[in-house]
C-alpha cells in the first residue's frame, strides 16, 4: 500500500525560502512510525507542489488552523480521486467534528499510540471515523533519519523533540489541552541517539519550553555537550535565575533560544504570570542570555485588551533600547479551543472565522482600544519599522556573536513585513468591517510605504 503524507500551506501559490523555515517533525514521526511494507512519500506544500494526481493508496493530512482551509480543499481533491484520507493535527484534534467532514478519518491528538493501527485497518477495508489514544508515552524510540525536506531548511537545523505537555493555561494557548499538563519527556539516551543518527550540525527543538522542566533539561544538556551540536529553542524567560542551567546550555551548543515575552505592559506581563514583572529586570535578563554568547529571540503579541496604538512604538522603543537580536511580532490570534476565542465569541468581538486568517498577523476581532484596522497596520508598521535596514545596523554590533542567525532572521522578518503589507488590500475587502472608511485607507497606505 502506498502512503503519501502532506503538510499543506495556507497560501500555495507562496513558496517559502527552506533555509528560512522552521521544520516540521511531524511528518518524519509519521514517516518513522509506518512499518516497512508500506511505501510511503512525503511532501511540504511550502516549499514544493502537491501532485493530485501522485500514485497513492492512502493520503494522511497534518494540519493547524491557517492552513485547515487548505488542507480540506486538498482532501476532497484526493477523494474524488478515490483516495482515503486521514486528518490529523493541532487543528482536527480541536475541532474533530469538523475535521470529520472532510476527510474518511480523523486521528485526534498524538498519532504514536494509534498510527499503525490506521494504516492496517486501511489496508484491510476496515477504518474508523476516529482514532484517539489519550497522552502517549514517549519512551518508543522512533528512528527518523536525517529529517530534512529539501537541501537546506532553517540554517540546516535538523527539529527535535524532547518533551510534550505544559503546566500552563495561557488564555491564548491551547498546548495544554492538547498534550496534557504533565509534562512528558522522551529518554535522554533517545534524544541522544536520534541526534547522532540525523548526523547534522544544526538541531532546533521544537519543545514549547525546552527548559520546562529544570532537572531533566540539565541532564539532557550534560548528555548533549559531547557531540558538539549547536542548537537553538524555545524557553521561558525563567532560564535566566538559574545560572547553573545557563552556563549547561551555553556549555552544550545552544547558539539561539525564542522567548515568548509576549508584551512590555507591566499590566499584561503580570496577569500573563510572567517571573519577571518590569520593565527594568526584563532588560537585564536579556543582557544575561546575550553575555552567554546566546542569540535573544523575543516574540511579542499585539492586541490585548489593555493595548491601544501606543503600544507599538513602545514596543519598538523596547527593542531597540535593549538591542534585541530579532523579533516575532505577533496579533493576539484566537485560536479554537482556548480562552480568549470562547470569550470573544461570547462577546461577539470576532470579525472573521475564516481559519485561513488565524494566523498570528491578522485581526480577525475587534480590540477593546483600537479598531481592526489599526491593529493591522500597527503590525505592519511595527515589523518594517524594526527590520529596516537602520535598524538591524544599529542592533548589529551588540549581536556579533552569530552573524548568520543575526542577519538571516532579520532578512526574514523583512520579507514577513512585505508579505503582510501585500495582503493589507485584500484584508481591508474580506475581514475587516466594511464600514471602515475608505479615506483612512488612503491615509495610511503612504505611512506604510515609507
């Protein structure tokens, strides 16, 4: 039987620079987990087309909220085709029912515990609607290989994964519901092993907070030191008050961490349950990692209640004061199955339910203390104002110590920028409310071009 997996993307016609991306893990677990007898292909609409027509028995779909849109267009193609398909993902495992509609399965949550059972109840005429195994172990090692799709894919970084699950209930998150609050770990010697057997240089992981939990994370990076990787994560800013768990990452490769700051409020970052709570220690603890020789990536999120259009150049003025490497800017998304989405369903505020814009840089509510619009163009300006070139020289010199992480996630983010302002006219046509005024438009397009 033949199998091909498939990672749609929300817009197809876009293909995405793979040296750029962040690679996706999922796909290879699939691919690792599926017995030899079946032949089985991959492929990443993002950066490389979906055939149809591709010689295929089976078709198995991964996907989240943006691209689910895509995803259900490309499932009812390979059924008219006669294919079967399976949905799996973030977003069928939300919202089953829906995902139901459109494919002839639908595995809900983690696909260790249930993926060959699918494939054998395929092959033998046999399949349920609905494959479901709760919170797997982790401690099955599942050999992945290289894990690379194309020649060269976020600076090379081979993805890894070491723990599933998080203590915390963020209003805008919804990994807890999916992969439990306990945090789950895979053994040490399976991270270890699957590293050398990917035989790379570069690893990210993909951990929501690779320093979750402070005692494994130290044991893992005391494994890690010998094989001189250098890789990059995701953490809390928590990492920065434990000095010895510092120097172990630093110690075992670590060259770039991704730091979910979320907001420069004092308000916000203390209703978030931030361990930090100002301004003032923020600034500091950004300093720390940067001593370390590690690259500071901060993401920050625009559009919470508290925010009105003040709250990007104080972002920007943020930044640039503590000369942050580089930067996600985000727009507060309300993903299905979190807080924020019931409340501002409840409360009528969502503007669009179209999954296709649930993408961290559409407005698809309305904020409290700002209109769509603004919250839109306020990101766009915010993401060209901070990646200009002016900018990413002025920050350079205090972010030597990885030039190429330095400067390619700077180039990145302005091409992101460019992106969002391209697709500013189609918003303003199918999200945002129709009584905007046509004139603020006009107004604030020569802003933006500047």
């Amino acid at each position: 039987m033949k199998v091909l997996l498939v990672s749609p993307s929300a817009y197809p016609e876009i293909k995405a620079h793979g040296g750029l991306m962040i690679p996706q893990l999922a796909m290879h677990i699939l691919e690792g987990l599926t017995p030899p007898e079946y032949d089985i292909a991959t492929v990443e609409e993002e950066i490389s087309a979906v055939d149809l027509d591709a010689e295929c028995d089976v078709v198995g779909i991964s996907f989240m909220t943006s691209n689910a849109p895509r995803a259900y267009e490309l499932a009812g193609e390979f059924r008219k085709r006669g294919k079967k398909v399976i949905l799996g993902g973030i977003h069928p495992t939300i919202l089953p029912d829906e995902a139901a509609q459109y494919g002839d399965s639908v595995v809900v949550g983690e696909a260790e515990g249930v993926w060959e059972q699918v494939l054998d109840d395929c092959k033998n005429n046999r399949l349920k609607p609905r494959y479901h195994d709760g919170a797997v172990s982790l401690d099955r090692f599942i050999a992945m290989g290289s894990r690379r799709v194309g020649k060269k894919q976020a600076f090379n970084a081979v993805p890894v994964m070491t723990t599933r699950g998080c203590p915390y209930s963020c209003d805008f998150c919804c990994v807890s519901e999916i992969y439990g609050k306990k945090i789950r770990h895979v053994p040490v010697e399976n991270v270890v092993r699957g590293i050398e057997e990917a035989d790379a240089n570069m690893y990210i992981f993909l951990d929501d907070n690779i320093i979750g939990d402070p005692r494994y994370a130290k044991e893992l990076f005391r494994a890690i030191k010998p094989l001189k990787i250098k890789w990059g994560g995701q953490a809390s800013i928590s990492f920065v008050h434990d000095a010895e768990l510092m120097q172990l990452a630093a110690d075992s490769g670590c060259v770039a961490l991704f730091f979910g700051l979320e907001s420069v409020s004092e308000i916000q970052m203390k209703r978030m349950r931030k361990s930090i709570k100002d301004i003032a220690q923020l600034g500091e603890a950004i300093r720390k990692v940067r001593g370390m020789g590690i690259h500071f990536h901060a993401s920050f999120v625009f559009g919470f209640d508290d925010d009105t259009p003040d709250v990007f150049p104080e972002t920007i003025d943020f930044m640039m004061k503590n000369k942050i490497g580089s930067a996600s800017l985000n727009i507060l998304t309300p993903y299905p199955g979190t807080r924020v989405y019931n409340q501002f369903k409840s409360e009528g505020r969502l503007i669009s339910e179209n999954w296709k814009y649930y993408d961290h840089s559409t407005a698809v509510y309305r904020p409290k203390n700002m209109t769509p619009y603004e919250l839109q163009t306020g990101l766009i300006k915010a993401k060209k104002d901070f990646s200009s070139f002016g900018s990413i020289i002025a920050r350079f010199p205090w972010n030597v110590a990885h030039p190429l992480i330095f400067l390619g996630s700077n180039l990145a983010a302005r091409k992101n920028a460019a992106n969002d302002q391209s697709k500013l006219a189609g918003l303003v046509s199918e999200v945002f409310d129709q009584s905007l005024p046509a004139a603020n438009v006009a107004r604030l397009q020569p802003a933006l071009q500047a």
